[in-house]
C-alpha cells in the first residue's frame, strides 16, 4: 500500500487521458519524479496463469509512469503523453486455474525528461504483500495539449459511457487460428476510446496489445484446452495513433523455442515465443513480442497435434 504520509497528487491539469482509461487509485506523489499508486485489474486475463494479464499491467503502469513524469515536467500545463516503447517482465509463479482478479495492486513509477519532447519511466507492480510481480520500462512522445489537439483535428462529441470497455473481452472479428498462426479483425468505435482522449477518440496502445494477446489465447487454447501459458518477458512498441472510424487487423504467430528440449508447444513447461502485429491498411501502427511458458492445469482438452514450427531470432531493429 502506498505510504500514508505521502502527498496525494491531482494531475487533472497535467495530464490528457481520463476515467474510465485512468483508473489509478489513490495516487501520491513519493519525491520529484516518484509516484504510487493502487491498482486494481479490471478485465479478464484469458489464458495468462496471471492475476493480471500483460496488457492492463502496460495500460496501469504506463499511466503510473506518466503521472510520475508530469511533475518533472519543466513546461507547464497539460501535456499528452504517449507510450510508444516498452519492455516488462513478470517475477512470480504461475497463478491457480480461477483464481480471483487481483485487487489491492500497487504500481509504482520513477520518471525523467530524456529531452523537452520525450521522458521515460521505470515502473514495478507489487502485490498487497510487497512481493514483486511485474517491472516495465516505457519510454513516451511528450507533447503540449494545444500541440497536439492540433495534430488530431477538429473535436467530435464524447460517446456516452454506459459500460467500461476496458473490463470487456475485445469484440474481434474474423478470428483465425492455423497451426501457431492467428490474426483477427477489430472495427474501432469512439465507445472503445472513452478517457483516451477527450474529444479525440484514439485507440488506446494497451488496447492493441490486447489483441495480439488475445491471439496468444487463441493459439494455446488449439494446442489443448488444459494449457495457459506464463509470460516471462514482453515488448511493445507502436507508431502510430488508429482513430475511431478505421479496421486494425492482427496478425501473429505463436512458435515453440529451438532450444527447448521440450519440443512442442503443447507440453506443460514448454517455452515458446510469439510475434504479433496490428495493421492498418498496409501500415504497421504497432508490433509486440513476448516470451513464454506454458501451464498445464491437468484438464486434458484436444489430442496434442503436430509440432509448431521452430522460432527463428527476431531480426535487429
């Protein structure tokens, strides 16, 4: 739990994305650069053996970090921050098979200006007890509100928030699952933006990287429906915003590990690595990368089908 005798920190004139996306609770501020938080998982995490999945650890932590950035922010106002990098890694054991959502989460942040247009953050997620469950590094695009909202055009009424999206499964389309290889569709309605940005509905990078998560599901759940699998580390990096109106298509492939004597993916312990996409047209806005173990929770589902194909070294970027 963050420290009592902390000072609380209101960063309604600091920053631009808004409740229902800026969930963070009770948020204070540590020292010049320092912030916690307590952080509560909204949404399901499928088949991650994590009591938060991947994807809203990056959306808290990123946010987590963010705030911790603007109160070293030598400009003044309200500034849009936007995370177009991260590294994380998960530090704890595979969770039980149902085990609850987690609650009672603290996220905590230190955060420097690299540059007036770009600022970083070392983040960490631990759980009521202190014990370390996730770190992630995010580094983000730092741009004046008047800056930016001119780059996004003219204001469009906010969609009415009847329900929060963010605890919701994604509504993809056209999901296809071959072998280790998935891809889905997903329409973007300003309904799914709501917080991210006010009058500028822009699809939030958490919400990319859970469709290419989701793919990760997809391609376990062929493999046998007794498996769940355990990040170990993952990347994200995206660039460029999807504006409601416009299709993000996924794309990605869930590989077993050359070098694991395990072989294939579909053995309990098994390391395998996915990399994924989302597109629009013919533009890459985002890529993602993780690396993984799989869970067997002892529930056989389908007979182990033939071996994924081994993985070959991520290219140099």
């Amino acid at each position: 739990m963050p420290n009592s005798t902390t000072a609380p920190l209101d960063v309604d004139g600091l920053i631009c994305v808004e409740p229902p996306y800026f969930a963070l609770r009770d948020l204070r501020r540590e020292a010049p650069g320092e912030v916690t938080a307590e952080i509560a998982a909204e949404a399901d995490g499928g088949r991650q053996a994590t009591p938060i999945g991947i994807s809203e650890i990056g959306r808290h932590l990123a946010i987590t970090g963010l705030c911790a950035a603007a109160t070293v922010n030598p400009r003044e106002g309200r500034h849009f921050y936007l995370a177009r990098a991260a590294r994380g890694s998960w530090h704890a054991p595979a969770t039980p098979q149902g085990a609850p959502v987690a609650d009672g989460l603290t996220g905590s942040a230190s955060a420097f200006f690299a540059s007036p247009r770009r600022a970083a953050a070392a983040t960490r997620l631990t759980d009521r007890d202190g014990v370390l469950l996730a770190t992630l590094d995010v580094e983000y695009d730092v741009l004046a509100q008047p800056v930016f909202e001119r780059v996004l055009g003219d204001r469009v009424p906010d969609a009415p928030v009847t329900v929060n999206p963010y605890s919701l499964p994604m509504p993809l389309e056209e999901v296809e699952v071959r072998g280790g290889h998935g891809s889905a569709a997903l329409t973007v309605t300003p309904a799914m933006c709501p917080g991210h940005f006010a009058g500028h509905p822009v699809l939030p990078v958490a919400t990319l990287s859970v469709g290419m998560t989701t793919l990760i599901d997809h391609a376990v759940a062929a493999r046998g429906g007794h498996l769940r699998w355990l990040p170990v580390t993952w990347f994200l990096r995206a660039d460029k915003l999807v504006h409601a109106g416009e299709t993000v298509v996924f794309e990605g492939d869930v590989t077993s590990a050359a070098e694991d004597p395990k072989g294939a993916l579909g053995a309990a312990g098994a390391a395998a690595s996915f990399r994924g996409t989302a597109r629009v047209g013919s533009e890459t806005v985002a890529e993602a990368g993780v690396e993984l173990l799989l869970v067997d929770d002892g529930v056989h589902g389908p007979a182990s089908p033939a071996p994924l194909p081994a993985s070959r070294p991520a290219p140099h970027s």
